[in-house]
C-alpha cells in the first residue's frame, strides 16, 4: 500500500493522483487521450465511435457482417478478416478478395437482411426463452465450419461428447451437420470471450490504480515550499531536426510526425513539410507525437520536516530518499550542499590570468568571477583519409603527413550570485602543435554563453575571455588560430542544455560582427597582429584550405565529394562555389603577436571526455536533464558541474599516477606537496618528490 503522501502526481482532467510520473502519463493516454471510447458492459476502450459500434455485437449476439463466399456471419469486421483465410490459400489473392470486400455494400452491416428486432423481449442468440429446436435449425441454414475431427485436432484439450449419427455414403446426416456447427460456434465465442475477458482485466487495474488516487489515496493540495511552481515540473527539450526544408526546424512543444518503426535512416517531419509530398515517404508509416520531455523533475520530501521540495531547489544530489532541506540540516548541524568552486583546487596560469582581467573589469558590487580549465592528457590522432578529399589526398599528406594530431582545452567561467557560482560561458578548443609547415594553431570548436551573468559590461567581458585565450596560447607558442562563426537556430543547443527563452540569438551577420569587434579589440591593442576572412586571405586552391577535424572545410570537402566522387572537375566547381560564394566571410585566420616568452603548459589534464569535448559535454547534461533554460534550473546545473569537476580536480591533484621503485627512486606526476598522500611518506620520499617536478 502506497503511503497518502506520496501521490502528488495529479492528474489535470480528475481527481486522481499517482506516486509517479509515468504512471500519471499511462492515465492520462488512456483514460483522457485518444481512448475515449468506452464500452459500457465490458469497459473495454477504443480509439474512435466507430471501433466501440462495431465491438458492440459481441455483447449482443447479433452478427450483421455476412461472409461474401459462405453462408457464416460475425459481430464485427475484424471477425470476417480473420475468417477470410479459410477461403484464400494464396496471399495476393486473400489481399485483393479483402480489400474489395471491404469497398463492396457487403461490408456494410445487416447487407441483404432487415437487422434484428429492438423488442427487449425478442428472444436473442444464446437466450434461455428462446426455441432450441429454431435455434438448431437457423444454426443449419447459417452456419457452417470445420468436422469434429478438424475440430478435435485443433482443440486437443477439449472432450466432445456428442452423439452421432451413423454416417452414410453420403456422409454424416443432417443433425450432425448441424451440431458440428454449432459447437463450432460455441467454442469460438467462447475464445473471443476470454480474450476479451483478459483485456477488460487489464482495463480494471488501471481503472482501480485511477479509482484508489481519487478515493482514499488522494493527494492533498500540497505545494513545493521552495518556489511558486507547480509540483509537476516537465523538463524541456530542445528543437528536433526535420527532414523538409533546409533549417525547419520542429520547436518545443509542436506536434511533428515520426516513424512508427523506429530507423537509423528515418526522419522526422513537422505537420507543415509533411503535408507536402516527398519523394520516397511512406506516410502510412507515421504517426503523430509531440515534442516534449517525457521526464518531470523530481520532487522531494523532507525526512524531518516533510515538507516538499524540488530537486533543482534543493541542490540535493543525492538520493531521494536521504533528502533533508537545508532548515532541517542546519538544525542537525549537518554541512550544506557545496554551491562554490573550491579555490584552491585546479589553479593554474591560464585560470589565475583570466580570473585576474575578468574581475578587474567588474564593479565592487558585482559577483566574483571564477575560472576553471582542463586539457586532455593524450592528444587526439585523426587518420588524415576521414578528413581529406580522395582527389586531393597526396597533396595533403605531403603537408599534414599520415594523421593530424590536437589537444582539447575546456574553458568554464563562472559568477557567484547569491552564494551559488553560476556556469554562464564556456569555451572548447582543439590546439594543434605544428600541424603544418611548422606552425602550430588553435581552433574554436564551439563556444557558448547563457544570459546570466550580471555586470553592466558583459560585451567586455566576453571579448576579454577570449582575447585572454589568445595570451595564453602565445605564451604557449601557438601564434595562429582559425574560428568558423557558425550561429545556432533558436532553439538549437551546441554546448548548454536549453537556453533561456529571453536569449537573443546572432545571425551570420550580427555573428561575424562580432568576431570582428573582439578582432579589431586585439589589435588596437596589440595582442593581434592582423586578422582575414577566406575571401582576404585570397586562398583560392582547394590544397591551400586549412585541414581542422570537425570544421568547416574538412566537412565541406567530405560533403561535396560524396556528390563528385568521380569527377574532379565538378568537386573543383563545387568547393570554388563554396568558397566564393557560400563561406568566403564566416571564417576567419588570425595571427597573433610574438614575442611571449614561452612557459610550461600547468593546465591539470583529464582523459574525462564530458569534460572535453562539447558534443558530450551537451549529452552529459542531456542525460541528466541540467538545464539553463530559467535560473532555478541552471544554478541547480552549475552546482552539479562543480561537483563533478571537483572530483576530476580532486583525482588530478591528489592521486598518484605512476609509482615505481627503482634504485631508491619514486617517479610520481600529478603531485600536490600539501597532499596528505605526502605527509604520510617516509620523510626521505616526500622530500624527494617536492623537490622534483612532475614526470
């Protein structure tokens, strides 16, 4: 039995509740969607008017659909299809007779016959008044079926015990006939009977879980003590692709149409382009569903005060059942939930510059900004064949040599607001040492933003995020970097999970602007020595473009030689079309000013990719619904990260990677001197290792 207080998933048509969400979605399908249509003896419920009149009969005993190759009758249409066989042994010819049955007046009910009296006191098939003898004898006339011994091998566990008559040449007599048939019949109804029995069982479990939510079991008006919101809060979800027009896009909460079979190479449509014939659509193949999360953000009861609360309120990330409010904590001297980054954990040169010229831009009153960034420990190969065209592949691979190799770099910025330091910005880089012609690059794989942060200047701060960026990889030795500004739809998400709703969104225009902005910033002030767009860089030959993994051109080249695989000639079109006409100013090469002198890379590195790569990061927050869409839910979010990020920041300061005893001697990387691991050495060993840097 399911305790009262734990229904509080309501439903919005009845008095019924549920302790979970899925169970409040089941009902809701069933009881108040498209099966409306209820059966008032047997409960059953169908999707149309039309499916409950013709499931009627069965109560009733009346057959008005009369088989059009023999003289049997059924209560319902999808009796005559499953009688239809006996009569057809070859599938094309079942299909043809079927289907102009069912364009033909015999399918329509009572054809050729008046339909049976509405005299209550009529007798009926089946009823105790009525005549037996007129019973058998209609039986006779209309009915007709397989043998007892047919009947027998197909019902081995039914004993018949009939009498018969002593068969002639001709055959069993009359009254035998007759009473094959009508067993025949009986038996059939009585299967129909408990098929259906099974199904109205299963209408009553549902019927009794809705009748138990809305009697004893019901939920009281309760409310979450933490914010205004309702209970119920549905996750969002952001746009779906649709396979129409080129950028259509099918938006929260809009009907759209999906395979009912789901498939690898299926599309998705929205009502407008699938309205309109596409070549090569089975439309009988979809169906009609709704773009939204299917998932309701968890709600919390307090062990002490029991008192509701949301998830995403609570910053509990624990399990539910160990959830006490923050009031019930304090009262029981417990820590509360770790809403900041720890500032002494994941320094380095790169976070304490930022941190520096980002809070210097800032007000007295703003919140302080924090940074934290991480590189992969491992480069990442990428075989030069994925990128390269096959018509231009000697030329790149005597400039790139066999694969192209790069480090990820994850930038996150932070603001604390109101104790909590809220994620606003974050940044993924793919840095490449000497990819060609001995120069090394950076290239910004995505980044992205959410409207929170909270300064007067937030334009500035923005810029100075990258244009401090461009200070570290000069101190680096990467003097050269390539960005494509390629600007998101509403509704799209590259590196957060749902953005807020009130969020402006750059065109291609209002994009490279900008870029240009940040540009024009750098060299005024001498940290960017020039700057181009493709069309002013004057690169005109296909081998002369960059060669990145995952940009621009290395997905453009693969996308047009899929369509000239044969022909150089129209691939070379293709790309100079591209490049002149398509992409000439959303790309820029940047070259920055030397004269840094180089320093050591003290970035802490992970193997993590959640971290690393903004693909997964986005399927990371997916997968545990932290979103940005209102404030509520993106410092819930922030919080989640920091907790996460602190353990990867933890296991790189404190653990040991490589231990090994040779000749009196320990090599350990990684290490942290304050660690306790240190302290807990022999004084020999600790003394060795703070004095040595990491291997």
């Amino acid at each position: 039995m399911v305790a009262k207080q734990n229904r509080y998933f309501k439903c919005k048509y009845c008095p019924s509740a549920f302790t979970t969400a899925n169970k409040l979605k089941s009902h809701e399908a069933n009881v108040h969607g498209k099966w409306s249509h209820q059966c008032p003896q047997c409960h059953k419920r169908f999707q149309t008017a039309k499916s409950l009149s013709d499931h009627q009969p069965t109560h009733s005993g009346e057959r008005p659909y009369q088989c059009p190759n023999c003289p049997l009758r059924f209560p319902t249409l999808h009796r005559v299809r499953s009688h239809f066989p006996t009569h057809y042994k070859v599938r094309s010819e079942l299909l043809a007779a079927w289907q102009d049955y069912k364009e033909s007046p015999q399918a329509e009910p009572w054809y050729g016959q008046a339909p049976p009296t509405s005299d209550p006191e009529a007798p009926r098939d089946g009823d105790q008044n009525s005549d037996p003898m007129e019973q058998e004898e209609e039986d006779k006339q209309n009915m007709s079926g397989p043998g007892l011994a047919t009947f027998q091998w197909r019902n081995p566990n039914i004993q018949l015990d009939i009498p018969m008559e002593e068969d002639n040449q001709d055959g069993p007599g009359p009254a035998t006939l007759a009473k094959r048939r009508l067993l025949n019949v009986q038996m059939a109804a009585a299967q129909d009977e408990l098929e259906e029995m099974e199904e109205m069982e299963e209408m009553k479990e549902d019927a009794e879980e809705g009748a138990h939510g809305a009697g004893e079991f019901a939920a009281p008006e309760e409310r979450a003590s933490c914010c205004s919101r309702p209970l119920q809060a549905r996750f969002n979800v952001p746009n779906r692709e649709c396979g129409g027009k080129d950028k259509c896009r099918i938006a929260q909460n809009s009907d759209y149409m999906e395979l009912i079979k789901p498939s690898s190479k299926g599309k998705d449509f929205c009502l407008e382009c699938f309205a309109v014939a596409v070549r090569g659509i089975h439309k009988e193949r979809y169906m009609k569903k709704r773009n939204e999360h299917d998932k309701f953000e968890d709600v919390l009861r307090c062990k002490d005060c029991q008192k509701l609360w949301h998830r995403c309120c609570s910053f509990h990330l624990g399990r539910s059942n160990e959830f006490k409010c923050e009031k019930c904590m304090q009262k029981a001297g417990m820590k509360k939930v770790t809403k900041v980054l720890d500032a002494e954990k994941g320094r380095s040169r790169i976070v304490t510059m930022m941190e520096e010229r980002l809070n210097a831009i800032l007000k007295e009153e703003d919140g302080r900004i924090s940074v934290r960034a991480v590189v992969g420990i491992e480069p990442k190969r990428v075989p030069l064949k994925s990128l390269a065209p096959s018509h231009y592949i000697k030329s790149f691979k005597r400039k790139y040599g066999q694969e192209v190799s790069y480090k990820n770099r994850t930038i996150a910025v932070f603001q604390n607001q109101n104790g909590v330091d809220q994620l606003f910005f974050m940044l993924f880089v793919h840095e490449y040492k000497n990819p060609a012609e001995k120069e090394s690059w950076f290239v910004f794989d995505y980044l992205d933003s959410v409207k929170y942060l909270e300064a007067e200047n937030r334009k500035q701060i923005n810029q100075e995020i990258l244009l401090a960026y461009f200070d570290f990889a000069k101190s680096l030795g990467i003097l050269r970097g390539y960005i494509w500004a390629d600007p998101p739809l509403k509704g799209d998400d590259f590196i957060f999970n749902i953005h807020p709703e009130n969020q402006r969104y750059l065109d291609i225009d209002g994009l490279v602007k900008w870029y240009r902005d940040i540009f024009d910033e750098g060299v005024q002030k001498n940290r960017i020595v020039k700057y181009e767009d493709l069309r002013e860089s004057k690169i005109e030959k296909v081998e002369d473009l960059p060669l990145f993994a995952d940009s621009l051109w290395s997905k453009k080249m693969k996308d047009v030689e899929q369509r000239w695989k044969n022909s150089k000639k129209d691939f070379d079109e293709d790309m100079t079309w591209h490049m002149t006409v398509q992409h000439p100013k959303d790309n820029f090469f940047i070259e920055l000013a030397d004269g840094s002198e180089l320093e050591e890379d003290d970035t802490p590195t992970t193997s993590q990719e959640w971290i690393l790569d903004s693909w997964n990061f986005l399927e990371h927050c997916r997968n545990h619904n932290w979103e940005f869409g209102e404030p509520a839910r993106a410092r819930f979010s922030s919080v989640a990260i920091i907790e996460k990020l602190d353990k990867v920041l933890f296991s790189l300061e404190y653990r040991v990677i490589v231990l090994h005893i040779s000749s009196s001697i320990i090599f350990c990387s990684n290490y942290s001197p304050s660690s306790m691991l240190l302290q807990n050495l022999p004084d020999s060993i600790s003394t060795f290792l703070t004095t040595k840097k990491s291997i």
